[in-house]
C-alpha cells in the first residue's frame, strides 16, 4: 500500500496524524536484519491500485484468495468471479495492539448484479491459530462488517440501509475505539456519489475477535467452495485505507513483486568455467506493465549490470545464465523490477542476496527437503532451522505443493487457467523457504503434485486416456492430465535456474526435460526425474489401492515386473551411466532424484491399516528399479530424495543384500498422508539388524522383492493437535541435512524433527538412528556400518 492520500474526504478518522509520505521504491534483504521493534501505523495508508495498470496480480502488499480470481481493472480490485468469500488481505498492516484506535475505510461497487448477492465486506480478526501474517491468509472467517441484500451487517448484527443498493458507489467505514478490555466498533455505509449515510451500526466486541488481519471480500456470506455462484454478483474495491496506532507497519512483509530469486554455481569443466544461473520470479504482470528484471552484482562496493532478462508470461520467471563467474568469493546480488505507473512514474522493486563462494577445502553442507502440505504453512520451524544451519547447498526433492494448496480448489485446463491456479499454489513455497534460498545455491525438483497429480507414471510425456481421467482414477493410469503447455511452466518454474540439461530434446508432445548435473564443492550431482519415463501400472493390470489385497504379505508376485518396464527410461539411464565413470572436477558423487528406490512401507494412512504394495515408489518396477542401481553403483553415489513422508537411511540391494549404494530419503517438511514402516509387526523376516538395535530396522525384501538394509527410520505417532505446528511434529515430519567430507570421502546424514532448535544440540533434535557417517566405498558394499 502506498501512503497517499485519497481524493475523496469520506474517511473521517477518530485518529490523528494525516500527513503522508510517497514511496519511491522498496528493496527486500535479508530477514536476518532485524525490523524495528513495535513498528506502529502513524500516518494513513491508501492502495495504489489507483495507479495501477490493468493485470491479475494484485500487488506485492497484498494477497488474494485465489490470485487467479482477481484483477485490477482501471484502478480497482475487482473479483472476476461470482465465487463465495473471494478476498484480498493486507501483508504489510495488521490489527495488533488492542489499546488504540483504528479505522478501515474502501468504496465497494457490483461489478456485476445477479438474484444472488453474497455481499461486500471489511474483514478483521482474522487469526490461524498460529496468528502468523501468511497462514492468517488462508482463514475464511473473522468479523465481517459490510452490505449484502440492502442490510449492512457488523458481526452478527443487520440493519437495513435506508436505500437500495445497485449501480451505486458505496463507501464502508469500520472503525474502533479500546474500551475497557474490548473494542468499540462502528460501521457506517455512505453513497460516495449524494454523501448520504445509508447505514450505521455500532456493538462492543471482545479483543480477539478483532486483532490480526485485515482483508476485504467480495460475497463474504457465500462459501468459498462455490466457486460460480448461478446469477450471481461479484464487486470490486478502490481507495481501501487504514489508519491508526492500532496497526502495525512492517513494509518487509511486502511480497512481491520480485516474489524470490533461486540460483545455482556448477563448474562446467569447459572454457566457460562455473556458471551461474539465477531465477527471478515475480507474480503475473499486465500488458502495459514491465516485462522484464535486471541483475546487478556488487564489485568493489558498486553495484553494477549484468543485463536484462525478459519474464516468460506463462511461467513468470526471467533466467540469466553467467559464465566464467568468479566463484572464490561471495558475491552480492540483487534482481531489480521497475514497475510503471498509469502516471508514468517508476516504482523500482529490489531484492537483493548473495551468491556463495564455492565451498572447497573444507566439509559443504546440504539441506534436503520434501513435501510441504500447506496444514503447517508456513513451515516457520523448519525454515527458520535451515536458514540457522546456513548450508551451502538446498535442495527439494518435490512436492513444493498440493492440490488443496491454498483451497479454492485445482484447474487442469485451459492451460492458461490452470497455469494461474498452479502458480498462486507454487507461491507458498517461495514464500515460505525464500530466505534459505537468498543466499545459497537451491535445487528444486517437480514431483507428482506439482503438476497437480496425486500419482504420476509419466510414460515420456504422453497424455494420460480420456477413459482414464473420467473414470476419476487418474492415479490408475500412466500419463499426464495437465496440457503440456501446464507442466512445461511447471519445469521452468522448478527448474530453469539449474545447470543446462544434458540433453535438452523435448520428451513427447513437446515436454521439456532437466536431467543435468552440477558441479559444486567438490561433489557432482547428478540431477534426474524418477517419474517422467515411469511406466504406468495399467500395462500389468494393476489397479492401485486394490491391487494385492488379501494376499500373503510375505509372497513376492511375479506378475507385477516385467522387462519392458521402465523407471528412469533409457536416456536417463545413459546420462547416469556416462556420468558415473566420468570424475573430472570433484571427489564425491551424489543422486538427486524425487523419490526412493524401494517400497519402505507397511501401513498407510493409519497404522494398523497394511497395505502391501506402494506403486508410487521407485521400488516399482522391481527390474527396472535394479536396472537403475546397477547403473548408479559404480558412481558410488549417495541418493538423496523425498516424497514418501517418511525419513528414512537404506542401503539398497541388487544381486544380494547391502551391495550397492546407500539412499537418504529426508523427512517432509509436513507429512500429509502418513505412511508407517513397521515390519516386525507384521513379522517380516529380518536378517543383520543394526547394532543399535531400533526395531524395524535390518536387512528385509520389500513387497516387490527388492533387497534393502533399513539402517533408520522416522515412523510418526498419529496427528492428533489443534496446532499446526504440533501436528506436523506428530507426523513425523521435519528436514535433512548432510555433509560431504570431500577430504574423508564421507557423507554424514541427520535428519532432524520439526519442532526442535538445531542450535541447542540436543540428540532428541533427531529422529532415532541418525546422525549417520556413510564412506565412499560403502555406496558399492565395502560396508562399515554394521
């Protein structure tokens, strides 16, 4: 929100100060400096939608639910749909001291009449039960003041407007005053057009049920599941302002329009020497509006151009691609978006970071995350414990989001449609985890739902039957539901920062591929997709969920493996096989891929629920999954991977037990579906088991026959609490982190719990088995670990 002041005198403030300021720009650093304590709102603050030009997002200072359903048309905010408790919400302002005044004022407008109006509101009190801005967001309730059928409403209060409400401008202000342990409140609606009052209400109200965020909604009496409401009315907002001491004022929560920059070093071992590339995401912009960032680095303390780089208009992101970087020393960065106004002016946004020296001569340090289901947004404790741990590398190996992300449900066409539904999801993440990115190298991989399906077994691309997709088992079936032009936004969003792809040939209709490895600190990635060639389980008769019901835990079935079965897929599998013999540049080697090679699963989504076969793993195909290891074996690479939502360390299998190489498979940031490993329950037979002695751990066959050596692992206990927060702890969720001792030849795994503090250095900070020391040679059964 800019602090100009309106053209319009309606507001009538019980506030004082109404001098005001402009903004020139704003500049996002680093949350590590500090905002200023107790920041209070002393001057009124007025949207700049006014000054906007036309485009679907609403502004950094904002955030709409959802952003696809929303634009600004000739200076307002108007919700382009008849949907229930469509809202934008403040970021940067928010009711936090309950002992001074505030006042809330917007003009609201129908930007479409129908029989049915679900009416327009002001929303305070908007509280999660963590009360943090980003999941306040998300909350859709709190106390509504507003207009709807020709009554204006405060809380549970309705009066009837002396006029009937149509075309005309209408002006609502809330306001409220501290009395005694709770609030006074008014609301009052005036005609902007007569400046006649049409309404007024007024009721005292306990504290709680007024502090926290602030938003304005279009039909806040209709649920928000509906997402078309049949002869329906839809409105829109201008001149929203805030005053008072009762708001706070914390410009550093302002996201966007750079929303966050993600990037990577890799030593090419050619003339170009390491190369960085770096990703700058901002949100969806218009026609008239920039469609381009600028990088600058800061050399012997001036910031000086790298160039300019053009915003794709499906994926919203600007790439720029650095050889011959100077990789020896930091070096500080920013991204700079100059956003044009409808007066002409600029409004520079800047964000700024640091690209990392390459950490040589000493251990490098990786954090490894997985699955983020929005129930625990914004992931605060695991966030907040990787930027502590400051690693030299991130890397999420998938699902940065879920369908149900945010609500307001998922669109998997038009393309356009659903690329906008999928990036207001995507945002999450950013949001979330952009400070360990700042300032760190970041690798992130797609998964199954983040090209919004539940299962994937991509087949090379094609497009999943029609049959299958209006059976509504689309987790039956290889193939892909989103169009093409979807999930190639997908990759770019994910993954355009990474190194060059090794081969970038599109896979079929067209897909684009990022199979590629990365040099850096003396370890070489190599990056790849588990499921984009995965076979799908139609081929065998499989049907998911039912499959193996009934039968004898203990029987491997020959039935479901078959050698034309794919996994990796035959490009994939000659990268790894060229890349593992290949050691030019680096002294250790690791796998990044989405997901783990065996079945570690006995019961989902309860605990005393078995089910036999796990498809979704990369234990399926069993010869394929072998055919890959054997390839993988002689890089004696570590795996490092996700997406099972339960941590775990293994040593694979091929010819016999504890031959081939070790794989990590972090904790999920927050486990959604919850998975169990409880083998002994089930009395699997079990050979060597660790001399720790945890239960569940040895050498077993999974239900596909696969050999494995569970050194750990991280079962949760059923998520029971009220608290977000506490919840995902119960579920066995947290993050990895591991350090490659190049010197050693060493990789030490740790996988911490959600909520701890990793600088207390509590052993209860880690899930039982870990931390764990893995040589080198170990990753082709030259084994220690015993």
């Amino acid at each position: 929100m800019s602090n100009n002041i309106s053209r319009r005198s309606a507001l009538k403030l019980a506030v004082a100060g109404l001098a005001t300021s402009a903004i020139g720009c704003s500049s996002t650093t680093s949350s590590n400096t500090q905002p200023v304590a107790n920041q209070v709102l002393d001057k009124p603050v007025t949207d700049a939608w006014g000054n906007t030009f036309d485009r679907m997002w609403i502004g950094g200072e904002y955030w709409a639910n959802p952003m696809e359903n929303w634009r600004i048309i000739d200076g307002g905010a108007e919700c382009t749909v008849t949907g229930g408790n469509r809202s934008i919400h403040s970021l940067t302002h928010q009711l936090v001291n309950p002992d001074a005044a505030f006042s809330i004022s917007v003009n609201i407008k129908k930007a479409e009449i129908g029989k049915n109006d679900g009416g327009a509101a002001i929303r305070v009190g908007v509280q999660s039960d963590i009360n943090d801005h980003r999941s306040n967001v998300f909350v859709q309730t709190g106390l509504d003041a507003g207009i709807v059928n020709g009554q204006l409403v405060l809380g549970k209060l309705r009066a009837k407007l002396s006029h009937a409400i149509n075309h005309q401008q209408i002006n609502l202000t809330l306001t409220g005053e501290p009395r005694l342990g709770v609030i006074a409140v008014k609301v009052v609606a005036t005609d902007t057009a007569t400046g006649k009052q049409l309404g007024m209400l007024e009721d005292f109200i306990a504290e709680d049920k007024v502090m926290g965020n602030v938003a304005v909604v279009s039909n806040f009496t209709s649920s928000a599941s509906k997402a078309h409401i049949p002869n329906g009315t839809r409105y829109r907002f201008t001149d929203w302002q805030m005053a008072g001491a009762a708001f706070n004022n914390k410009p550093e929560q302002k996201f966007g329009p750079i929303l966050w920059t993600m990037y990577t070093l890799s030593d090419t071992r050619t003339s170009e020497g390491f190369v960085m590339k770096l990703s700058a995401l901002t949100g969806p912009m218009g026609k008239q509006d920039s469609q381009e960032v600028e990088l600058q680095i800061k050399k012997d303390g001036i910031w000086q151009s790298l160039g300019t780089e053009r915003l794709d208009t499906d994926a919203w992101v600007a790439t720029f691609r650095i050889a011959n970087w100077q990789e020896a020393s930091d070096t500080p960065y920013r991204v700079v978006y100059k956003e044009k106004q409808r007066d002409g002016s600029i409004k520079p946004d800047i964000y700024e970071g640091k690209v990392r020296a390459n950490p040589v001569g000493r251990q490098m340090r990786m954090a490894g995350l997985t699955c983020q289901n929005d129930y625990a947004f914004p992931y605060a404790p695991v966030a907040e414990n990787v930027v502590k741990m400051d690693p030299d590398l991130v890397y999420f190996s998938g699902d940065q989001l879920y369908e149900n992300h945010g609500g307001y449900g998922v669109k998997y066409g038009p393309a356009k449609d659903s690329i906008n539904n999928y990036l207001r999801k995507y945002y999450q993440f950013g949001w979330a985890f952009r400070e360990a990115m700042r300032n760190a190298p970041t690798v992130v991989l797609p998964d199954d739902h983040d090209i919004l399906q539940g299962n994937l077994w991509g087949e090379g691309g094609i497009k999943m039957a029609d049959e299958s997709i209006a059976s509504g088992r689309t987790d039956n079936a290889g193939g892909y539901i989103a169009p093409i032009r979807v999930v190639n936004a997908v990759h770019k969003t994910h993954t355009a920062h990474h190194p060059d792809p090794i081969d970038p040939t599109p896979s079929a209709r067209g897909m684009s591929v990022y199979y590629t490895d990365m040099v850096y600190g003396d370890v070489s990635f190599a990056i790849i997709g588990d499921r984009q060639w995965k076979s799908g389980p139609e081929h065998l008769g499989i049907e998911v969920g039912i499959t193996g019901e009934g039968e004898d835990p203990h029987f491997i079935n020959p039935a479901f493996d078959r050698q034309d079965m794919e996994l990796l897929g035959k490009r994939q599998e000659d990268f790894l096989e060229k890349w593992g013999k290949d050691w030019r540049g680096h002294k250790l080697k690791a796998v990044l891929s989405q997901t783990v090679f065996a079945a570690i699963c006995t019961h989902q989504p309860r605990p005393n629920k078995f089910l036999k076969y796990d498809f979704d793993s990369s234990g399926w195909p069993a010869g394929a999954r072998n055919r890959a290891i054997e390839i993988m074996r002689e890089s004696k690479a570590l795996h490092i991977c996700g997406d099972t939502h339960l941590g775990s360390l293994t040593q694979y299998g091929v010819k016999q037990q504890r031959d081939s190489n070790w794989a990590f498979c972090t904790p999920a940031i927050a486990a959604g579906w919850p998975r169990w490993w409880n083998p002994d329950t089930l009395n699997f037979p079990v050979n060597n088991r660790p001399s720790h002695g945890i239960a569940h751990t040895g050498e077993y066959l999974d239900a596909f026959g696969n050999n494995m050596y569970v050194y750990a692992v991280g079962n949760p206990i059923v998520g029971k609490s009220g608290n977000r927060y506490i919840k995902a702890h119960e579920k066995g969720s947290g993050f990895g982190f591991i350090l490659f001792d190049t010197e050693a030849k060493t990789y030490t795994t740790q996988a911490y719990r959600f909520l701890v503090d990793v600088t207390d250095g509590k052993a209860s900070n880690q899930f039982p088995g870990w931390p764990v020391t893995i040589h080198q040679e170990e990753n082709i059964g030259k084994n220690r670990i015993s």
